[in-house]
C-alpha cells in the first residue's frame, strides 16, 4: 500500500451534520408491504398446489389408482381416454398453429418495416383477445357444420377434436408468433448480412440462416403452445364432444381433460362425491403437464438467450 | 436498480484474494498544498465493480468554497470517485467502497449514517441534464419537498433556486410549463437549481456541460463561479480548459492497466492549486496530460 | 466494355447483393413470401368470418331487450306477434331472452377484480423493479414463479379461488369468488407488464431523485411510477379485457344461471357472468335462443375490442418516449 503523503487534517470546522439514519416507520411499513405482494405469487402456487392436491389425494383414497390410469373406458373415472382426446386436439391445433403462427413470424421479423410491424403485430395479437367461448360458439356452429361437413363434405360427428382442434389453434396462433418472432429478431443482424452478401436471397437467408439460429427459442415458442392447448377449457367443452373415446379418428367425439372438469362443475354431482373428486385428480394430471411443459419451455429460452 | 448497500470498511487491508498488482510506483502520488478549511477528505479510497479495482487509493481534501475539479482520461474513476462523495455508487450493483470518505470529521460509510441524509447535504449534477418530467416550478419544489425542508413560501423558495443558478429571468412567465420545453443549457441550470434548492453544503457535477453548446458551457462556469461563494463545488470534467478556468484546485487521474488482466485501475497522480498543477506539475504523467501529449 | 461500364455494372452488383433484393422476383421466393402474407392474415381472416357470421345470425336480436331482459323471460305481447308471423311457438317462452344479469355481473366482477389484481401487481411489481435487487434468490424465484403462473390454465385458477372460497366458508357462486379467480388469472399479466412500463422510465429521472435526497419510496411514489402509468394502464386493461371473457375458471366456483339481479353489497351476491351466460345460451337446443346467443357474443368482442382500442390509445397518447 502506498504511504499516505498528506497528513490526517483536522476535519472541517463548524456545525458537524447530522447523517444518522432518522427511523422511517412509514417507508419500512411500505417495504413490508411490497414485499408480501411479491411474495403472494409465490403463495398463489402453493394455494393452487394445495387446492389441488388435495381433493386428488382424497378421490385415489377412494378410488384405486389402476381405475384411474386406463384406458377402459368402461371405467367411469379412466383418464388415458382424455389424454387421447386432449392430446388429439392439442396436435391438431398444433398443425394450424406452428406453421401459421412461424409465417407471421418470419414476416413481422424478416420482412416487415418498422412501422408496418407497429400495426401488423397487434393485429396478429388480437386473436388472443377474442373469448374461448366464442370460438367454442365459432367451432360449433360454422366450422364444423358448415366449412367441415357442408363445404368439405366430411362425415363426422357434430362434435369433434378436428373441429376443436382448428379453433383452438387459431387461438394459439399469437402465443406461437410472438414468442417466434422474438427468437428471430435475436438472430444477429452479421448472420443475416453474411448470408446476403455471399448472393442468397431473403427467403434462403431466412429459412437457412435465421431458422435454424432461432430454433431453440421456436421451440419454446410451440411448447408453450402446447401448454396453452392443453390446458384451454372451453372451446374444448363445447366442440370437442362428451364421449370417451380411445379411437385415433379426429371426427369422433372425444372427451377432454378440461372438458371433464367444466362439465363436472357444470353437473350436478355434490362437491364431496367421488365425481367431484375425479376432476381434481385430472386436473392434478394437467398442472403437472403444463407446468412440465412450461419448465422445458424456460429452459430452452434460457438456453438459446446464452447463444448470443 | 438495486439499493443492495456497497459495504465498506475503514480497514486498509486488502480485500481476500485480490492482489493489488498497482506497483508503488505508479500509485504514488503528489500531493501538493492541502485547503486550510476542508469540508471533505478521502482516506485510502478504493472502489471495486464487482471483482474490477475501479479506483486505487484516493486520498484528497476538498476545501471550503473552493470548487475542485478531478480531471483525467476517460475511464480513469473520476465518476466513480464523484459517486462515492454522496453514497450514490451505493446504487450501483455490484460496486464497493473500501476506505474512509470523512464529510465534517464523520466517515459517510460509517455504518450509522443514512445515505440519504448524506445526499441531502451533498447534492449531485448529473452529465445529462435530467430535470423531471413535472413543470419548472414542481422540479425545483421536489426536492425540498420530499426532505421534509421547513419552508415559510415555496414559491419565494423556487424563485431564490432560478435566480441561483441564473435561470430566474428565463423562466419567470412560464413556471409552470413542462421543463422539457427548456433548451438543454437550461434544462442544466435548472437541474443546478433544483440541487440548490435543497440548500445543501457541497455540489457535486459529474461533466455538466459535455452536453451543451459553447454558449450554454460558459453560462454555467460563470455560474459555477457565483455559487463558489455559498456552496463548495466538486465538478468532474474532461475539459482542462474548463478545469483551468474555474478551478481552485485540480486532481489529476490516470488509469494503470493490469499487466495480467489488462483491466485498468485509476490512480490519483497529482493534487494541487490549479495555476501550480498547470503551470508547472510536479509528475511528468501530469505534464505529458496537460501539454497534450497524451488523452 | 469500357472499364467506366464495367465498374458500374459491378457496383451496382454489390448494392443490390447487399439487400438480397434482386433475387427477391423468383417465383420460390414470391411464392415463399405469399405464405408468409397468407400466415399473417390468415387470423384476421378468420376473425373476420367469425364476426360476420355471428353477426348475421344475431342479426334478429340487436334490440334493447338483448340488454335490458334476463335469459329466457316472457313477455306475452311479444310471444303473440311472433306466434302471428308464424313462428315454432315452443320458441315463444324464450322470446324476450337477454343478458341483464350477465352483463351486470361481468361489470361488477370487472370492477372487484381491477380494485383486486391492480394494487397487487403493481405493488408486486415496484417490489421487483425498484427495490429488490435483481440478483437476489428471492426476486429469481418470484421471476421463475410468474412465469409459470403465466401458463397455468384459467380452469385451475377457478379451482384455487373455490377451496379459497370453501375454506372461509362462503357461498358458491358469488361475485367476489369469481372476482378472486380472475384477479389471480390476470395477475401475472398486470406484474409482467407493470415491470415493463417501470423498466421504461430512465434511470436518470430515479438518479435525479435520489441525489436530492429522496428515498427510494419516495422516488417511486413521486417520479416513477407517474411516469410509468400509461404504461401500467395499456397493460392491465389488456389483462382485464382478458378476465371478462373468461368463462372456465366461474364455472368451477359455482357460477350459474341467474334471473335477478344482484343485491348489493354486489360482492357477496350470487351473479351471472356475460360469457358464461352466452355458453348457456350457445348450449339452447332453441333457434332464438341461440341467435341471443350470437348477439351476445357480439356484444362481448365490442366490449373487448373496446378495451383493446382504448389501451392502444392510451398507449399511443400518453405513453413518452424518453
Ligand atoms: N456501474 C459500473 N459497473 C462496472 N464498472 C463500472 C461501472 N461504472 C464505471 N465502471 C468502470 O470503472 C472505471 C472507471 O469509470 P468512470 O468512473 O466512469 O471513469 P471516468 O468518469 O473517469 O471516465 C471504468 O473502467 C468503467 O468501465
Ligand atoms: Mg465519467
């Protein structure tokens, strides 16, 4: 260390101010306060846990758990017939989605100007805004009588996952475009630019270049899709049918996971029965697959953000 | 932003596992005539961002009324030591301050002062001119506002502050439009203002004028220069005309790359009246600085 | 070829290269690009189809009795001059259908849920942004946490607002359970983008503060947070405009056909719910209660797409660019 070269002076003469902390009892009040509210989400998961588990943890108390994971559907309470039916519906909406959602992603990111963007994008987004029970209402009383069977000429049942399934994919299309497009515009502009320069053109560069650099934050962008499909309630009550089913044709009615549990709560099944019970069980079952899916979904974005 | 306080310590051993690898040397520095009546010393101040040695062993009195410029090359610490002067590196995540920063003989790192009774009495202006997005009149009574300052009539309080910063004239018929309708300059002097409102014992100015045209520039040293009368003024600039013209005293910064890391430390390198530092410095780093020779 | 010709001809290679433009006409590439403009309209296109025929088949329907009559009431004088033009009188009864108690109680559980989930999320929010330190484990778990509220289902959150309900003994079915379940639906929404709209304002106007001698509170009440409200208010009606479609997280605490309307104090009376009511509706095996149905549910996207607009607007009015 270096010697100190000037003396220690005598510090300055006159009133010495005070600097001590003056107690703020209201600000401190304020702190605690703001920290409950931050600290409440943490408790709403651990509410949703609880509500949750419990009631599940009652209805395996009465029913054996081998009831529950088969694909019987003679057994009022299997499930795997409503993992097929939401899983049917989920790929379907998928099918609409991934594509269409990834066009406009490509668009708003590779092509479009600035300003076009600022109109363009919410209006992709207000696809999201629109009520799940309307498009239940859209996906039973245009899609499936009248594009499906009437225009199409298809002989399926009047509610069915291929109907569903359409709906509910025009309804993830904002969740798969957004978080897309926001993996694309990540794409270092010096990829793009070397791309150009070495003579393709902007539909080579976006698709061999900017793709494939973007990959792992689309594939957030679909989980997370995923997750919303799974776990959308009404448009699946209303167009996806009440049967269980285990048949692999879209056009038959199948039975859902939230389908069940609206329905359910819709009935008239007393809240301490079995039947009340069996729709916790299947929802412990989606929030265990959503929050699954979810995680994967973090970890990808957290993984492809370290790229750059 | 993060009010994770830096910590500090009044002692002078080095922090565990860190070598400073600042050699004797080059960490000398000069220390020339000290101000009789001082109203801020530094002992033994080292900085650190995280594991980065920001600032080496600063050791400097500012004197009563005097304004005092830190000038240097551009990374040298002289922000980062203005910071210190009223705890605002506290903001700064990651920073830590090592050493004694005495204001009227108490150390502002001690551990029962408040930081923001510190900032209080030390006030700051910032490179940006910053004013809020509120009228004039609101940017001026804001501060004394939310310290609680006893005042009989604001609006006596708020034309003191413009006439203080010299702004008074400019501004008296619109005091209660938007201060972003001000030209840069003012939006300066109105932040000067707004810190002299707050009636506080030192200014400190972290390059005030890199923002403004020439005219702008010299209004605010003539100012600086009237307000040298009530308030003592700390001002960092990169400017040695502008240091040599309103300075009482300058310090004099460099920074010293570490042969390892390459990160570059800054150093106090000289300290003294500014008509002796510039007219005939005691270090040759000070000498080759000022002839242009380097910077 | 002169070599004057021949540098142009080799610039202008370049700049053209540069876009990538020139080879843009092919037909793979036009073709390619017309995807891409179908995908991006292919939405507002279905949207389009879904409002025009819900409309036309609603299209009876858009009178005052849509508003001011509760589902499925009768009015004989009515039920007579639609016997006359020769209508299925098991249609009658039904004649006058209309959402009063929906929309009512979408109005009164809009109210409680903002007065619930805004002072909240904000509150959570200013704790994260301005006070707590970002690398710290407490705002990393709340960070993961909100993102996985983000993405439970809406139904799970209405089984969450029913054991809460449960568990202090209250009614099902009344508004402030409902109001309790959209508030923690829309939570993460008013959090994540109060974060942003705090984000937005510089550090210099905190610093500015700071340095006279404020306290962070201070600071946030005073500067930050003003400048943050167009912000603030874009992101929760957004969020709110959400909550007042959703049906699926009130059918799980109990929410049910009402024919009255709510008492006050309107919290703890049993109501409706707007989109719930159309669902019920949706589910008629009558034609005229079905066109309510359709009518509602124009009535609903207006509603939406009005709160949409006005966040837009206040978006693009107020919020500065620093
Ligand atoms: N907030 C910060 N975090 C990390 N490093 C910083 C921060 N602020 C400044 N530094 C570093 O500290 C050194 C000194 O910076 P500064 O005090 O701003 O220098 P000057 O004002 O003399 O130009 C520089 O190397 C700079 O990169
Ligand atoms: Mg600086």
């Amino acid at each position: 260390m270096t010697a100190l070269t000037q003396p220690s002076p005598p510090s300055g003469a006159g009133s010495a101010p005070v600097l001590t902390a003056r107690p703020r009892r209201g600000e401190a009040v304020i702190k605690a306060a703001l920290v409950t509210a931050a600290g409440a989400s943490v408790l709403v998961t651990a509410g949703i846990l609880f509500a949750v588990l419990e009631p599940a943890i009652e209805f395996f108390r009465r029913v054996p758990a081998g009831e529950f994971f088969t694909a019987d559907t003679d057994s009022s309470y299997a499930v795997f017939p409503l993992i097929m039916g939401t899983g049917m519906t989920t790929v379907i909406a998928l099918m609409v989605a991934v594509p269409i959602g990834l066009g406009a992603a490509m668009y708003l990111s590779e092509y479009a100007s600035k300003r076009a963007r600022k109109w363009l994008k919410p209006t992709v987004e207000l696809l999201a805004g629109v009520p799940s029970v309307v498009y239940g209402f859209f996906a039973v009383f245009f899609v499936i009588p009248v594009v499906l069977q009437d225009w199409l000429g298809l002989e399926i049942s009047a509610y069915n996952p291929l109907g569903g399934g359409l709906v509910l994919g025009v309804m993830i299309i904002p969740t798969v475009a957004s978080l897309s497009e926001d993996a694309l515009s990540a794409v270092p502009l010096a990829l793009r630019q070397g791309s150009l320069a070495m003579g393709a053109n902007r539909m080579q560069t976006t698709l061999r270049v900017v793709f494939p650099a973007a990959l792992s934050g689309i594939a957030a962008a679909v989980v997370l899709g995923v997750s919303r499909a799974v776990g959308e309630t009404m448009i699946v009550l209303m167009a996806c049918g009440s049967i269980k089913n285990t048949s692999l044709d879209p056009g038959e009615g199948h039975e859902t996971m939230t389908g069940t549990i609206a329905r359910t709560a819709l009935g008239e099944s007393p809240v301490e029965s079995t039947e009340y019970k069996y729709l916790f069980a299947v929802a412990l079952l989606l929030f265990v697959i959503t929050f699954v899916m979810n995680m994967i979904s973090i970890a990808i974005v957290r993984r492809f953000r370290q790229a750059y | 932003m993060s009010t994770e306080p830096a910590t500090a310590t009044t002692s002078s051993e080095e922090p565990m596992g860190l070598k400073l690898s600042i050699d004797e040397e080059a960490a000398h520095s000069t220390i020339g005539e000290v101000p009789a009546e001082s109203v801020m010393e530094t002992f033994h101040l080292n900085v650190f961002y995280n594991d980065f040695h920001a600032v080496h062993d600063v050791n400097l009195t500012f004197g009563r009324n005097e304004i005092t410029a830190l000038i240097g090359p551009s990374g040298c610490g002289k922000s980062t030591v203005l910071r210190c002067l009223n705890r605002m590196n506290d903001l700064v995540p990651g920073a830590r301050v090592e050493g004694e920063i005495n204001y009227h003989g108490q150390n502002i790192y001690g551990s029962k002062v408040d930081p923001i009774a510190v900032r209080q009495h030390i006030g700051m202006v910032f490179q940006k001119p910053n004013p809020f997005p509120k009228s004039i009149y609101d940017n001026i009574a804001y501060g004394p506002r939310v310290i609680g300052m006893k005042v009989d009539n604001m609006d006596d309080l708020v034309e003191e502050a413009l006439r203080g910063a010299a702004l008074w004239d400019e501004v008296k018929d619109k005091l209660k439009q938007s201060a972003y309708g001000l030209s840069g300059g003012q939006q300066q002097r109105l932040c000067i203002a707004r810190t002299i409102a707050t009636k506080p014992d030192v200014i400190l100015m972290d390059e005030p004028c890199s923002a403004l045209d020439p005219i702008a520039t010299a209004k605010i040293e003539d100012l600086m220069l009237e307000m040298r009368k009530d308030f003592t003024i700390i001002i960092v600039t990169h400017n040695m005309q502008q240091a040599a013209r309103v300075s009482d005293r300058t310090a004099f910064f460099t920074a010293k790359p570490d042969e390892t890391t390459g990160n570059r430390t800054g150093l106090l390198v000289e300290f003294d009246r500014t008509k002796q530092l510039f007219s005939n410095p005691a270090d040759e780093r000070t000498e080759a600085y000022i002839s242009g020779r380097f910077g | 070829m002169s070599t004057a010709a021949a540098a142009t001809a080799s610039a202008v290679t370049t700049s053209t290269l540069a876009t990538g433009k020139s080879q843009d006409r092919n037909l793979t590439s036009l073709v390619f690009l017309g995807a891409l403009w179908f995908s991006l309209f292919f939405g507002v296109v279905v949207l389009f189809a879904l409002i025009v025929d819900t409309a036309i088949s609603g299209a009876d329907r858009f009178d005052k009795e849509l508003f001011t009559q509760y589902t499925q009431s009768f009015d004989p004088e009515r039920a007579e001059a639609l016997a006359a033009t020769g209508r299925d009188p098991k249609d009658l009864s039904a004649a006058y259908t209309g959402f009063k108690s929906g929309i009512v109680g979408s109005v009164i559980l809009m109210i409680t849920t903002a007065l619930m989930a805004i002072p909240l999320g904000v509150a959570a929010a200013v704790y994260l942004e301005e006070f707590s330190s970002k690398t710290s484990r407490f705002s990393r778990i709340v960070e993961v946490n909100l993102q996985n509220l983000a993405a439970v289902p809406a139904v799970i959150y209405g089984m969450l607002a029913a054991s809460l309900m449960a568990a202090v003994g209250a009614e099902r079915g009344i508004a402030i359970g409902g109001a309790v379940a959209l508030s923690l639906l829309i939570l993460p929404v008013v959090i994540i983008t109060t974060r942003e709209a705090l984000r937005s304002v510089p550090d210099e106007i905190r610093q500015g503060s700071l340095a006279l001698g404020a306290t962070v509170w201070q600071t946030t009440w005073r500067q930050t947070l003003p400048s943050a409200v167009p912000g603030i208010a874009t992101g929760t009606i957004l969020g709110l405009s959400r909550a007042i479609g959703e049906a699926a997280p009130l059918v799980m605490i109990g929410f049910g056909a009402i024919n009255f309307a709510p008492e006050l104090p309107y919290i703890t009376s049993k109501i409706e719910a707007f989109p719930l009511e159309i669902y019920d509706a949706a589910q008629s095996s009558r034609e005229i209660v079905r066109q309510a149905a359709s009518a509602g549910i124009i009535v609903l996207l207006a509603m939406i797409l009005g709160m949409n607009a006005l966040a837009i607007i206040i978006r693009n009015k107020f919020q500065r660019s620093w």
